[in-house]
C-alpha cells in the first residue's frame, strides 16, 4: 500500500526559506499563517567546537494523527495513502485539532477562508497529479524527499536507509516525517 | 496557548449549573428543598444555556455547530451529547418542580444527579491529550467536578439560606461546606499535576507560578480568593447559623416559664427571630463565597490555558 511521506536531510538543508515562501505562493497561504517554516536550531557546544542546524517543520502527517482522532465533526482526516486533510466545507473552527497536535503546524485562519483550520497538505493536489510537493521541487540544497516509504526504491527509502534519522517527539501519534542528521548532534525529542 | 474566554466561561457556568443539579438530586433523595427546587432548577438551565451559547462563540462557522455530533469518539462530541441529556433533564426536572409528583421529581432529581457528575467528567476529559503535557491528566476533570460542586453548593445553599427555612438551611449549609472541600482538594490537586506534568519546560512550570508570569493569578486568584476566602466563609456561616440556631432554642427553652408570666407568644417570636436573623447572614456570607469562587475558577482557568503549550510548539 501507498504510505506517501517526506524525509528531510538536514545536513543539506541550507536554511534559505525557499521552501516555506514556495508553500505560501502554492497553495496560496494567508499573510501571517504558515504551513511551512524553517527554525535554527543551536548554536549549541562552546566554542570553538560550535554547530547549528536548520529544522524545517510543517505537518508530520501522523500514522496515528491526534488532530484526526478529536476532531468532532470528520473535517480532519487521513487518506489511504497517509496524507492528513482538512475538508473546509466540514470544518466548524473549533480548533480543538490545534489543541490536539503536539507540535503546533495547525492554526486557525482568518485572513482568506475565515473560520476553518489550515495546515501543510503535503500538496495532495499536486501529487494526485503524479507531482511532488512544491517545497520538494524548489529545494535549491535538494534536501527534501518525498515518496512512498513503503517502496525501497523510493527516494524517500534511500534517504533514510543512508542518513542516521530522527523524528520529532512522539507521544502516540507516530509522527512519519523522517530527518535525516549525521554532521550535528540532534537536539529533539527522539 | 492563549486564554479561550468563551471555553473558559462555558466551563465556569457549567461547572455552577452541573453542582446545582448534584444538590436537587441530594435533596430530592433525602426529601428536602422542596420549596427552592423549582427557582434551582430554572437558574441551572439558565447557565448551562448561557454557557453553552458562550461556548459556540468559540466556533468559527457557528451554522455548523451540530456537525459536532459527527464523531462520537471526539471528547468535543461527547460533551455536546451529555450538555444536551443534562439540559432535558434538567427541563423535566423544573416542570415536575412546578408540580407535585413526588415519585416523578425523585427519579428525574436521581437523573439531574448522575448529569451533574457526569457532565463535568466529560468536559474536562475532553482537554486531556497528550499534546499538552499540563492538561493530560485525571485531575483536570476532577478539578471540573470539584469546582463545580463548590460553585453550584454554595450557590444553592444561599438560595436556601436566602428563604430562611431552618432545617433545610443546616443541610444546606453543611453541603456548602463539603463543595467548598471538595473545590479545595481538586484544585489543588490539579495544580500538583502542573508541577509533575511530563515534558518539563519554563512555560508550563510551576515555578511560573509560584513566583513568575502567573505569580498575581495564582496566589490572588486561587490561593486567597479560590482558596482561603470561601473555606472560611463557608465556615463562618455554617457557625452563624448554628449560633442563630441554639439562640433560637435557649429563646424556646425558656418559652414555657415566661408563658407563666403570660408572654409566651413573644417569646417564641423572638426564638424564631434569632434563628432566622442567623440563617439570613449565612446567606450573605455564602453570597461572598460564591463571588470568591468564581473569581478563583476563574483565574485557575486562567492558569490552565496558560500552563498548556504544546510537546513542541514549531510554528505558532
């Protein structure tokens, strides 16, 4: 089965932004709301013997997706390929989903479709067209991935089969993006 | 996370609404309250409506609202069906008040119960995630139930107390006592938890507030105004009442020499007097309580919201 999901190597990812601005101009992202954005993380050591890292972060798309499992009215959910959704026509705006995501990548738009939950849709309209997400595309340090990590031959699989990966700090939820580290210590949770 | 003012408000008036019903369902079982049922029960559905309108101001398209009846696994959707099943009974309730059906008010009084206890159960599990470290707990639901007997005790037994019935005052007054207890221990309980919560980072420490950011909340609001303050009042008038009372029999016992004197009639008034005049201060003692108890509700929800960032917040 398709288990589409991304993985991220952070020791090429240069910090330029490009991939959080390309997500804006996508999918058309409000000003002030996000989808996607790149936190640095460190500096961290002494010195000399400092190192810094950028950590891209959007939506992890959870195996097991707490937004989805609370969400009241079904607005949220999971596609058989494992990409998280919201469907607006659905949506009351409860924000309950962002209560419930444990890394804060949901938020509560008010500038474009006012009163309904916004978030990374890892360019689902993209992929069903047989494309990769447009932060994929536009990575000048061509660090991210994206694929079926189910498909060893995917190049989501063969990043993760070389890299030592991380994931963000799970507490249930199983989140599937993977960030591949080798050249820092990594400072999250897993 | 930003304070929710209308989740905290839905939360408080629930919490006062659902002790309400606990106490019908308490008097009703031992037969008493009779003549405050109907006022009660009225001023019950009262707040649990106006909470609940509070609550949808939350909502983003309020048209949708009863699509929250989707997913019955969601603690949203749960607590939307038990609001509902507690406003029809407690409906019910206050019609048959109006009335005498003595079997009827007893089983809808034993249902108004469970609603009471079960209602803030559930609205305070439906905060538990493991998202939010300062939420993920047992004790926050309990800390709903508990506030909630405190709230709506003291506020029944000033109604009581305000119609000056002496009986049903001394229960009445006792019960105040024990939801004042009962709003101590479980908050107090619930502000435990935030100092034991997993994931321990500076925003949702206890440190923050016993002497940080929420310092000014937490010991102002919850410590003497949620706290100390209705303890003590709840105390005092409980012993107000009493003084009035054994004023009132020392009055009675010493009726039958001053009938002798041919005075017996203005004795027992002013036994009568003495215990109404202590049962009447009760009621404003309680009143005092009450006004400190929602401040404390309030500022410990305060905290609540405060205390509850997220494992990782990476964007907002």
């Amino acid at each position: 089965m398709t288990r589409y999901t991304m993985a991220i190597d952070l020791d090429s990812c240069i910090g330029c932004h490009s991939c959080a601005v390309v997500c804006k101009q996508e999918n058309n992202v409000g000003l002030g709301t996000f989808y996607s954005k790149v936190l640095t993380i460190g500096p961290s050591g002494s010195y000399p013997d400092l190192e810094m890292y950028y950590l891209p972060v959007a939506c992890q798309h959870c195996e097991n997706p707490q937004c989805v499992s609370v969400c009241p009215t079904g607005a949220s959910y999971k596609r058989e390929d494992g990409i998280v959704l919201v469907d607006h026509a659905k949506c009351v705006g409860c924000q309950y989903c962002v209560m419930a995501c444990p890394y804060g990548v949901r938020t509560y738009d008010e500038s474009k479709d006012k009163g309904v939950i916004e978030k990374c849709t890892l360019c689902a309209h993209l992929v069903d067209d047989g494309k990769t997400p447009a932060c994929v595309r536009h990575c000048p340090g061509q660090a991210r991935f994206f694929g079926d990590a189910d498909d060893p031959e995917s190049d989501v699989s063969k990043m993760i089969a070389r890299k030592q990966t991380h994931k963000l700090t799970d507490v249930g939820n199983k989140p599937s993006v993977t960030f591949g580290l080798d050249k820092c210590e990594w400072k999250g949770g897993e | 996370m930003a304070v929710q003012w209308p989740l905290l408000v839905f939360s408080v008036l629930l919490g006062a609404s659902c002790g309400t019903l606990v106490f019908l369902g308490i008097g009703e079982i031992k037969g008493v309250f009779k003549k405050v049922r109907f006022p009660l029960a009225v001023c019950a559905l009262v707040l649990l409506a106006v909470g609940g309108c509070a609550s949808a101001m939350h909502l983003g398209h309020i048209d949708r609202a009863f699509y929250i009846l989707g997913n019955m696994a969601s603690g949203l959707s749960k607590e939307l069906f038990a609001v509902g099943f507690a406003g029809v009974v407690t409906l019910v309730y206050a019609v048959l008040a109006r009335k005498d059906y003595p079997g009827a008010s007893k089983v809808l009084g034993v249902l108004a119960l469970i609603a009471g206890v079960v209602l803030p159960l559930v609205a305070g599990a439906s905060y538990m995630m493991p998202a939010r470290p300062a939420w993920d707990s047992f004790t926050l639901p309990l800390m709903y139930l508990g506030t909630g007997l405190g709230l709506g005790f003291v506020l029944s037994a000033a109604v009581v107390c305000l119609r000056g019935e002496g009986d049903d005052a001394s229960l009445a007054l006792k019960l105040a006592l024990v939801g004042v207890a009962a709003s101590v221990v479980t908050m107090l309980a619930y502000v435990a938890w935030i100092a034991l919560a997993p994931f321990p980072v500076e925003s949702r420490s206890i440190g923050r507030l016993l002497t940080g950011s929420l310092a000014l909340e937490f010991w102002a609001g919850v410590v003497v105004l949620g706290i100390v303050a209705p303890a003590a009042l709840a105390w005092l008038a409980l012993r107000k009442a009493d003084d009035g009372a054994g004023a009132g029999a020392a009055g009675a016992g010493a009726a039958p020499a001053v009938a002798a004197a041919g005075t017996d009639g203005g004795a027992a008034a002013g036994a009568t007097t003495a215990e109404a005049a202590g049962v009447r201060s009760a009621a404003g003692m309680l009143w005092g309580a009450l006004a400190c108890l929602v401040v404390g509700n309030v500022a410990l929800r305060i905290i609540m919201y405060a205390v509850a960032t997220s494992v990782e917040s990476l964007i907002y």
